[in-house]
C-alpha cells in the first residue's frame, strides 16, 4: 500500500517543507511510493499571502538580496544542503531592490514546482484547491482529512498543518465597535490582511481613523492614495481627489524603523555570545519554568548591547574612549542591566547618542506632549526624517549591528516556544520595518495632509453616534470620524481562529499556550495534546504555533531557525513512513 501525506497549506511554509522532504528522500525514505496531497483554496507556492492576485503596488517588506528559500552553509540541518537562488538571483534584479509581491509570487511558484520535480522520483503530489475542515482518526491509524465541497476525506498516514495567517472572530472591543458602527451606518474594518479588505467602503475626502503604524498601515497607505490615482512628483504628492484623510496613530504613534540603507563592511560581531544554545538550554532546564522579563530579557538586553558596541568600537574608535579589549572584558563581567554596566558604558562613550538605549527606541514618544496638531504634525515629520537619515549613514553602522542581534537573538528565542507577543512587536519594530522609499512617501503624503498623526497611546472610543480618537501626545485633543481601520493582522489563536480544522482540533483536546498558539513539540513540531503527549502523525508550523520561526522565508546565511524546523519535521515524516 502506498503511503499518504497530506499538507495543510500550499503556500511558502509548506513549499519549503515539501523541498525538505524531496532533500531527505533518498536519505531515509524506501517506501512503496508516497502520495502528497497539498490542501490550499490558495495558489501553490505563493498561497494567499504571496498570491499573483493583488496590487502591483504592493512591496515585498525585504531588499531582493534578503530572500531566499533555500538552505546554505550557515543552516545547521541533519539532511542535506541544497543552496539555491535568493530573489534577486532568480530575478536577475539588483539585490537592493524592493520587488513587487507579484515577482516574490513567481518566485516561488518556480520554487514549488521545483521541489516537486525534486520529490517525483519518491511521491506524487497532487493540490486540493479546497478548505481543510477536520481532521479525525485513532492516534494509532491512519488519518482522514474531510475537505469542503463533498469531496471524499483524504486518508493520510501524517498530516502536517502549515495553513499560514489566518484569519479569526474579533476580539471581545471589535465585536463591540463592529455592532456600534452598524447600528449608526459607520464603517469599522477589522484587523485583516490588508489586500482582502473593502477598502471601498472608505469615502474621498472623509476623514478616517487607523490604530496601526505597522506594515499593514503600510499596505493600507498605498492603496489608498496611489491605488485611487495619486502620484508622487519628487517629494511632493498630487492627490487624485479620491483620498480619504487618514488619522492614524498606534501604541507607540510612530512607523517602524526604517530598512537599513547600506551594507555590511568589516568585522562582523561574533553572535551569538550571550544568549546562544547553552543560555536557552538553561532556561528549557529550570524545573519552575523562566519569566521572559526576568530571566530572558536582561540576556536579550546584553546580547544587543554586544553586537552594538563590538561594531562602534571596532568601525568608529574615535567615538570611544578606551580600548574594545578592556571594555569587552568587562563587559562581559558586569551582570545585565546593573548599575556597573551602565557605568561602565557611560565612561567608555562619551556621547549618550552612541550608546544603546532599548527602552528609549521602544518607547520613542514616551513623555512626549505637544501643544497643537501642527506642532504634533512637524514633530513626527521630524522623527520620521531623522530615522530615515540614520538608517542610510553608515557613520551610524552600530544599528546594522543591532540588527544582526536581533536575528541571532530571535533564533534563539523560537526555541523557548511561547513567550508572549511583546518580543515579537519590538523585534518587528526596530527589524522589519518598511523601505525607506515607503517612509519618504508617507512624509509627502503628512505635508499634503492626506496623513495626519495622532500620537502614541491611542485610545478609540464609540460614543456620539461617531469613532473618537486621543492621545497623550496632544492632550485634550479628539479626533472624530465615521470610519475606524484596524491596520495589523489578527492574532493566530486557536481560540479565535476561523480555520475550521484548528477549532475542531482544539476542541478534541490539542494544548494552546497562554498567548493561545498551538503547541507542538520543538524537536520536530509534533501536536501536543493537554497532557503534553505529542501526537504521532499530526504536525503543525508556522505562525498559529508556537514553533513559528522567523517567517516561511528567510535571509541568507543567517541560520535561519525555519529551515531547521522543516528539516527536522521533514525527517521526522520520513522517518516514521519508512520504519511504519
């Protein structure tokens, strides 16, 4: 009897898994021939995200140059290393180009059709363009997978889960601003991919208030101004007339930081130093478990601080004041976060700008009042000018540095699975920001007055047959509006999700972590059940676990922990159809 794989998903995860499998076949597979069924509405490869289907003006959030969907040198993975072309490799385009989503599309359309070609040799594999509804069948047999549209279920001796972002019910306040905006005739758009929403509903020339400063009020920019007819001549926007006004503030009421304009030269920090394996297997170890604040952060904070000052001390000496051996000495002596290290950094660097200030780029409007809205206006015009000129001057190269700690950093901390949805805004505030191009953009779109800030601190309210919203920044200020965006995607939990099979899978017993993801076991992203048992033939990753990685693509030579995750459940599939 041949075996059966059947794979939740169709779009880049479950590409880069299905290359994994076609890597290890020879390897660990001598089956009778293995049968892969891909179940996705969406297109293959791209799948909804990435899919052909959308605005060409649309970005990818990433220089060319940064996007890979194939493992290298760097990738630690018990299967076999397959280099392949980055994007812009592929696309024969400047590395430092922000492509269209439509060329990341084809992009891995061709990945996927050549993993399949890859895999042929062992397994057929066959796409569904349908809904996964459930998944039933002892722990012990074969599965049945039951698809949308009275198809017969698919029997699989595995299943593997890599659905990608879904979408879920709102959140208790949503529910309550949706059924207000219906009862007064309001718009209310939800948190959602920002290409599926009806921005229709959005009028010229009405003012609109947005919560979100992320990259989805990105997305949202674009499309509401140059998607209705504008245009950028140099620096300044000519609107078409069909613009909304968009009020827009969030959290900390300023965009995300800019993309670092320049490469790399020189040393390169040695990372990881001080949250490397050793660090998180001692966190993994504490019989009472570890609080991130407590036990992870202050390491996060340390290791940060090392990749930033090891690059201005070795690139810009002159800025320092003693030798980078002495300071690295004792550094690495000072426990994180004491007064000794903060003394120790304050008599090595002299100007307090070239010292590493987390809470400060966290929290950037923090204590920050203004008195008018056009004095709010020219001052967060000045931030966000000020963030684009450091993010293009090498003279300021420590952020570069900071920014490959992030990545070190972040590959450390999938390991430790859930650990709430803080550390994952802050690492995509400060290294997932927009192009600067978008950032440039988004000044001429404020000088026209198309965008207008409202400041950190948002708070939105319903009340007077209208949305309200104030800030801290501008106290005693309210901005109204008869339109409300939510502009960030929903968040992937089990609880919430609309993901049908998830639900049920969550109902017949699957574990959730406290911030509500699956749970699966980190070796090889087995389903965990309450009891914390690990189901023998279902799988799951990708951004509704807490195995999610770093994304279903990756840099370059960056070890990136998503190739290690597929690799390990790749040969964990194999493994159990060979022996099974």
């Amino acid at each position: 009897m041949r075996h059966s794989l059947v794979v939740v998903g169709a779009g880049p995860r479950a590409t880069g898994i299905l290359e994994r499998i076609a890597a290890n076949a020879t390897e660990l597979y001598r089956g009778p021939g293995l049968d892969i069924h891909l179940v996705d509405p969406y297109p293959p490869g791209p799948g909804r995200v990435w899919r052909h289907d959308q605005s060409p003006l649309l970005w990818m959030n990433s220089q060319a140059q940064d996007v890979t969907m194939f493992t290298d040198e760097t990738v630690e993975v018990a299967g076999p290393v397959l280099p392949g072309p980055a994007l812009h490799e592929w696309t024969g385009r400047d590395g430092r180009t922000f492509l269209s989503r439509r060329e990341q599309s084809g992009y891995l359309r061709w990945v996927y059709e050549k993993a399949v070609a890859a895999v042929a040799p062992h397994a057929t594999v066959r796409h569904h363009r349908r809904q996964a509804l459930r998944v039933t069948g002892a722990r012990d047999g074969r599965q049945e997978v039951i698809l949308d549209g009275g198809d017969s279920p698919l029997v699989a001796d595995l299943v593997i889960l890599a659905q990608g972002h879904l979408d879920a019910e709102p959140e208790p306040e949503q529910a309550e601003l949706a059924a207000y905006a219906e009862r007064h005739e309001l718009v209310h758009l939800p948190p959602d991919f920002t290409a599926d929403s009806d921005l229709s509903r959005l009028a010229p020339a009405e003012p609109v208030i947005v919560r979100g400063l992320g990259l989805a009020f990105v997305d949202l920019m674009v499309l509401l101004t140059e998607g209705r007819g504008g245009r950028y001549e140099g620096e300044t926007y000519v609107p078409s007339g069909r613009e909304p006004v968009l009020f827009v503030g969030s959290r900390r009421g300023v965009p995300y930081h800019s993309k670092i304009g320049y490469g790399w030269e020189g040393e390169r920090p040695p990372l990881p130093r001080y949250l490397g394996p050793a660090e998180i297997d001692a966190l993994l170890a504490r019989p009472d478990g570890f609080d991130f604040r407590r036990d992870v952060w202050p390491l996060i904070e340390k290791e940060l601080g090392f990749a930033h000052y090891h690059r201005l001390f070795t690139a810009h000496p002159e800025r320092t004041a003693t030798a980078w051996t002495d300071f690295d000495e004792k550094y690495g002596a000072c426990p994180p976060g004491s007064p000794e290290l903060d003394a120790l950094i304050a008599s090595a660097v002299p100007d307090p700008a070239d010292r590493l200030d987390l809470a400060a780029l966290d929290r950037p409007l923090a204590g920050v009042r203004h008195t008018s809205h056009e004095e709010l206006q020219d001052g967060l015009r000045g931030r966000v000018a000020a963030d684009l000129a450091r993010r293009h001057d090498p003279r300021h190269s420590a952020d570069l540095a900071v920014f490959l700690g992030l990545l070190s950093v972040y590959g450390q901390v999938v390991r430790l699975g859930d650990v709430g949805t803080w550390w994952h805004g802050f690492f995509s505030f400060l290294a997932s920001g927009p192009p600067g191009p978008r950032l440039r953009q988004l000044l001429a779109l404020s000088r026209a007055g198309v965008v207008r800030f409202l400041g950190a601190d948002v708070r939105v309210s319903a009340e007077g047959g209208v949305f309200r919203a104030e800030s801290p920044t501008l106290p005693g200020h309210v901005t109204e509006a008869r339109a409300l965006v939510e502009a960030r995607l929903p968040q992937p939990t089990l609880a919430r999700t609309r993901d049908p099979l998830l639900r049920a899978l969550h109902a017949e017993g699957a574990a959730s972590t406290g911030a509500g993801l699956l749970a699966v076991d980190p070796a090889d992203g087995r389903v965990l059940d309450r009891a914390g048992v690990p189901h023998p033939r279902r799988f799951a990753l990708g951004p509704h676990t807490d195995a999610r990685g770093a994304g279903a693509f990756t840099r370059p030579r960056t070890n990136s922990p998503t190739f290690r995750q597929n690799d390990a459940t790749a040969r964990a599939v194999l493994d159990f159809l060979r022996t099974s």
